[in-house]
C-alpha cells in the first residue's frame, strides 16, 4: 500500500515547494552546518535539531494533510532529503527513518489508533524507530524470532531488535514480532510506547560512521504491549514492514545523493584553490576528469530517485525502481565520496577536512533498509519471474 497519491497537478515545481526547499537550505545552514563536525566527532545525539525540523513541519512532509502530514509530493519530501543529507547525513537518515516509522499507523492503523498515535508521530515532538532487523535475522527478515503471545487483553513480547536508528531514544516503536510459526505469514506488527515495561536498549553501536546517530539494540524482556495496538491484523506484518521498505529505500537514495553531491562540491572547490606545478589542480586533465565523471553519477543518481518518487506519486508500482535508484545511488555515493579524498589527497584523510567523514559515512547507506545484494535479487527477479 502506498502512501497518498499527490494529484499529478503537484508534480510540477511550486512556490510552495520552492519555499519548502529554501526553509530546508536555511535550516541546515544555521542549524545543522555549524555542529555536524564536533557531534559527530564525540557521538552526540542531535535530538533538539530534531525537534526544529519537527517544529517546522519537515518530519511529516510525504503523509496527507488529513492525517497530521505535509501534504507533499514524494518528490518534494526526496529533495528535502537530499537537502539534509548534504548538510548532515545522520540527520536526514533520522528524518528518513522517523517516515518509515509513521507508515504502519498512518497506512495500516484502526481510524482510533491514528487519532491516538498520529498527532504525537506526525507533530513533530515524537521521534519513532522501525524495529525489523534481529541479530540473527538481516536480509532475511521474515526469519525474525522476537515472539510476542497473547495474554489476556496483551501481547507479552519476548526477543531482541537489531541495528534500530533511535534505539533508546525514540518516543515509539514499531516492533515486528511472531505470533505463529507460520513463516512470513507468522509476522506482526505492534506499536509500542518508549516508556512500555520490559522495553529497554542496549548501549549504542560503536560505528565506522553516521556516529552522531544513534543505533542500539532494542530488548524485550516480557514487554506488555496492549492487544489494541496491534497495526493491521495478525500475520500481516510482514506486509506491512515491505510496504514501508519500498518508501524507506527511496529515502535512503536521496540521502545518498545529498551526501554525493556535497562530496563533488567539496571537491570541486578544492580542485580550485589547491595549487601544485604552478596551477590549480583542477585544471590538470586527471583530475578534471575525475571531477567530471563524479558530477555525472551524482545526476543519473538523482534522477533515477526522482523517477522512482514521480511513479510513487502517480500510484504506479515502484518497487523495482526503489530498488534500482537505492542500489544505483549508494554505489555512486561510496565511489564519489572515495573519488572525493584521491582529490584531496593526503588532506582528504584527516578530519580536519569533511571528505573523509563522508567516505566513512558513504558505506552504510550501501547496507541500511536492504543491502545491495538484496536490491539486485529484487531487480533480478523482476526480469526473469
């Protein structure tokens, strides 16, 4: 199921939009430019940046008005994205996942479960986590093991979440959990509040990159979650939790793109002020070229993402696409990112330039929200099933 479909009417550029865009560049310019070194640097979480996009409308932007949303075009809110991530990768990876997070309520929910959970999700002061991954259980998802038994007007929860963005420090979780043994079949999806007894997290991740955002194992150990805030009806959960990746991959391409594009601007003005022979190194062929084939990637990358969110908001299939400008787009971003440090040479690998944050930062995008392997089974099998 996808998410509103925006008349073809809004597809094209809008004063609303272009302003849209214009709030997002001076957002990241005052607010998020000025600290992404040092957070990342020490690990910190940003939860109060958080808390001025939501107050500015930009945790909610691709759901329908009617429910809380933005009301904007999936193409809109991928822009918005790549704005972020350019700016700060983590930060549009939180702003990325918080959508994903939305989804099974806004989408799948009882019309009383959205009017419980969708002013918090959508107003901006809640931030949410999508709990699918399992140590055991990665690309192969349906093999999840956290089982949840139904006790009386409860579900007792049992198991461990894997690689959860904003574990322990979300303000709600959706939490895929067996309630059968019946393979894919067996899987649903329950809503749980931060503050629910039994759910805790571990300490976070100690990661290569994106430090500054925080991922944690998530625990459940005997945890009440009411019956009532079971999303959809059980066994549909697996459902629900592919839905949500198709428009979860398409965000994290934008990310991908934003983080791209800042490696070639920051190359490319590197290019133009280092001096070596006599010149700037820009103007040598080797390494104008390289500059050249970089700018390339990032646009056939950017326009592969804003294909796949054009046939989104058409109400076309996009799966396969979604899969194609993931997989496309983070391999782009971890070759121009590397690109980006051969140009800065020996400076490209020292923090006091951020080339080197972005290489480190370009890898994880090629694995979060199904890796590139997995993107290439789902493109495979479109052509040959």
């Amino acid at each position: 199921m996808a998410l509103s479909v925006t008349p073809a009417s809004r597809m094209l550029p809008t004063e609303e939009s272009v302003a849209l865009l214009d709030l997002v560049r001076e957002i990241a310019d005052a607010e998020l430019a000025p600290k992404v070194a040092q957070y990342e640097h020490d690990g910190t979480f940003f939860r109060d940046e958080l808390r001025v996009l939501g107050a500015a409308g930009l945790l909610s932007l691709p759901y329908a008005e009617e429910i809380g949303g933005g009301g904007q075009p999936y193409e809109v809110y991928l822009q918005v994205l790549e704005e972020l991530a350019g700016a700060w990768l983590s930060v549009a990876i939180s702003v990325s996942v918080h959508s994903l997070a939305c989804f099974p309520v806004a989408e799948y929910g009882t019309d009383e479960q959205k009017a419980r959970w969708l002013p918090g999700m959508l107003g901006g002061d809640q931030l949410g986590a999508y709990c699918l991954s399992e140590p055991s259980s990665g690309s192969d998802a349906a093999a999840l093991v956290t089982r949840a038994v139904r006790d009386g007007d409860d579900y007792v929860v049992d198991g461990t979440k894997a690689w959860i963005t904003h574990g322990g420090v979300a303000d709600f979780y959706n939490l895929m959990v067996r309630t059968s043994d019946d393979g894919a079949r067996g899987i649903s999806c329950l809503v749980a509040s931060a503050d629910t007894a039994g759910l805790s997290s571990a300490p976070p991740e100690r990661k290569m990159g994106a430090k500054a955002s925080r991922t944690a194992q998530v625990l459940l150990d005997s945890a009440r979650v009411p019956a009532s805030q079971l999303v959809g009806v059980e066994g549909q959960g697996f459902k629900i939790a592919l839905a949500a990746l198709d428009s979860g991959r398409l965000g994290i391409a934008a990310c991908a793109v934003g983080l791209a594009q800042a490696a070639v601007d920051a190359a490319s003005a590197y290019a133009k002020e280092r001096r070596q022979f006599g010149r700037a190194i820009g103007e040598f062929q080797g390494i104008a070229f390289m500059l050249a084939d970089m700018a390339t990637q990032v646009s056939a990358a950017r326009a592969l993402v804003l294909e796949a969110a054009r046939r989104k908001d058409r109400g076309m299939p996009f799966s396969v696409e979604a899969a194609k400008a993931k997989l496309f787009a983070t391999d782009v971003a971890m070759k121009v990112t590397t690109d980006a440090v051969q140009v800065f040479g020996g400076y490209g690998y020292v923090e006091d330039f951020p080339v080197e944050r972005y290489m480190r930062e370009a890898k994880v995008l090629q694995i979060v929200e199904g890796t590139n392997q997995v993107q290439r089974m789902v493109i495979g099998r479109s052509l040959t099933s």
